[in-house]
C-alpha cells in the first residue's frame, strides 16, 4: 500500500485562502501564520468583513488536513 502524499505549505494555504473567498464573499485574505500540527497545517490571518454597513476584521484559523481538505474553521471578530 502506498503512502499518500501531504500537502505543501503553499497548496494548504491556497485551498485555506481560496476556501474563505468563497465562503466570506471577499477578494481580500490576509495570512499572517502557517503553521504544521502533527499531519495538519494550520493557517491564521484576518479578512474583513461588512457588518451593517461598517467594515470590521474578522480573524480565522482553518486546518487543513494532509490531503488537502479542510478539516476544521474558526472565526472570531477582532
């Protein structure tokens, strides 16, 4: 059986990037850490976000697994 292969540090943040342009309507993610967790790459930055009319920043934090998926999301206004 062969091993699978993990993810780069480049193509976890480009799925975690690409992931919240979708999911937050937005053009702008801003990364500040990447970092390895056991198998998993977590990846931490802002994005803004329009609530009611006023732009705030949103911080995130999204682990994406060895294959490329994300396995997990987290959100917090700053």
């Amino acid at each position: 059986m062969k091993a699978v292969e993990a993810v780069s540090k480049e193509v976890a943040q480009k799925v975690a990037v690409e992931y919240l342009k979708r999911q937050k309507s937005t053009d702008r993610v801003d990364v500040s850490i990447i970092e390895k967790k056991r198998e998993d790459w977590v990846i931490r930055g802002t994005c803004p976000i329009d609530m009611e009319g006023h732009p705030w920043a949103e911080k995130f934090k999204i682990i994406v697994d060895p294959k490329g998926k994300v396995k997990a999301l987290d959100f917090a206004l700053l």
